[in-house]
C-alpha cells in the first residue's frame, strides 16, 4: 500500500453479540482496499457511558495503515457500520457497531463530519487501556502522551475478556491465507 497513515480504529458494541460484532468487523476491515490490519488489542468489556438503560458494551482498538484520505476512510466506517445493522436511534444510545477514528497519524483533522484525534478519546477507559496494550508509547495530538492520559483514567469497571493475539496480523495471515481470523 502506497503512502501509509498509521489509524486507530475504535470499535464497539453492545447489541447482537457484541463479541461477534467486533470479530465481523474487524474481518471486514482487514479485507476492505485501502487498509492493512497492523495489532488489534484485546476485547474488553464494560459498563456504557451515557444512558444506563442499555447493555455492557465490548470495545476494543484496531491498529492499521490506510492509503485512504480521512474523510473516505470515515464513508468506509460508516458502510461498514451499517452493513451490521447500525441504526441511529439515541445519542451514546445502543448498536450493534460502533467504529470511530481514534487517530490518523499524527494529523489533526476538523471537519463538520469528523474530529481527530476523536473527541472523546481523552476520557474514556474503554478507549485508553486498549491503546495502551498496542501502543504504549503513543503521543497524541494536542493531548501528551498516551500513559499521561492512562494514569489520570480509571480502570473502573473495565475488564479484558477475550485474549486476542497481539501478533502482527500479517503473520496470523501469513498462516491462514488471507484471513486474519
Ligand atoms: N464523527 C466526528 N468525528 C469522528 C471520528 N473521529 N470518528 C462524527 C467517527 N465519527 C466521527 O457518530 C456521530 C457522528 O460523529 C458521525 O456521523 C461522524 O460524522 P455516530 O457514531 O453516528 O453517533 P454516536 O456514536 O451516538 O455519537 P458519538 O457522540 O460519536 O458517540 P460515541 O462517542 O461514538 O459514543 N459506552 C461504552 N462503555 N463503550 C462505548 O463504545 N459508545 C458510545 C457512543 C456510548 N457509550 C459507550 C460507548
Ligand atoms: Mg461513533
């Protein structure tokens, strides 16, 4: 892939089979052009932000390259989002998917359909400790660094629940043909 950006994606779920959510799209992503599959943390669960009247969710962070500008990268998510049966009901209210650009590099981005680094990625432990687990050296835009943010973040109620394999996916590929998972 031509002109690497190093992305992290977010992704979530709390409808579904939220672990089955995350796998789906995290196969989908590493099959879709214009993006590489690099380290995907573990999945973790926890208790959701916003309304409380709505399941735990399963999070976890995808760490891949794009050769795809910010904005089709965001048109892509959305496809994706939508493909599993995303529907917008409440604002932090429940999906079967979430996918938010975390990171694009090191760019700053501000558009009206898109903020980066995302806007809520400085307080929220379901963003940071995965982050963490494959990036721990991280410095993020306007923000400091990763474990600055870490240590002013409570764990609360987060926890892993499934170990994934933080090897590359290009190996994990390598052995499997093409399918990462
Ligand atoms: N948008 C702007 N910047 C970005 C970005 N960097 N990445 C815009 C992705 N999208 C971005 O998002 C609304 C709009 O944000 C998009 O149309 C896009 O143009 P949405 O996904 O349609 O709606 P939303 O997710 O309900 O709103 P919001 O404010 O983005 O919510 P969040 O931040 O996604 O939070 N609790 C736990 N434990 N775990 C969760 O993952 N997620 C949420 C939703 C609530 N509570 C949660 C979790
Ligand atoms: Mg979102």
């Amino acid at each position: 892939m031509s002109d690497h950006i190093q992305v992290f994606i977010g992704l979530g779920s709390n409808l579904n089979k939220p672990v089955e959510q995350l796998k789906e799209a995290v196969a989908t992503l590493s099959a879709a052009d214009g993006l590489k599959g690099i380290k995907l943390s573990s999945f973790y669960s926890g208790k959701p932000m916003g309304p409380q009247d709505q399941p735990d969710y399963v999070n976890a962070v995808f760490q891949m390259e794009t050769s795809l500008a910010p904005s089709p990268l965001l048109s892509l998510l959305q496809k994706i989002e939508n493909g599993q049966g995303r529907i917008r009901a409440r604002r932090w209210g429940e999906r079967t998917l979430d996918l938010d650009i975390l990171l694009y590099g090191e760019q700053s981005v501000n558009l009206p359909e898109l903020t980066i680094p995302h806007i809520g990625l400085s307080k929220r432990n379901f963003v940071l400790y995965p982050l963490q687990e494959i990036s721990p050296d991280l410095v993020i835009p306007q923000l400091g660094t990763l474990a600055e943010l870490v240590a002013q973040c409570s764990l609360a109620e987060l926890r892993r629940i499934e170990i994934t394999s933080s090897r590359s996916l290009s190996e994990n590929r390598d052995r499997s043909e093409g399918k990462p998972f």
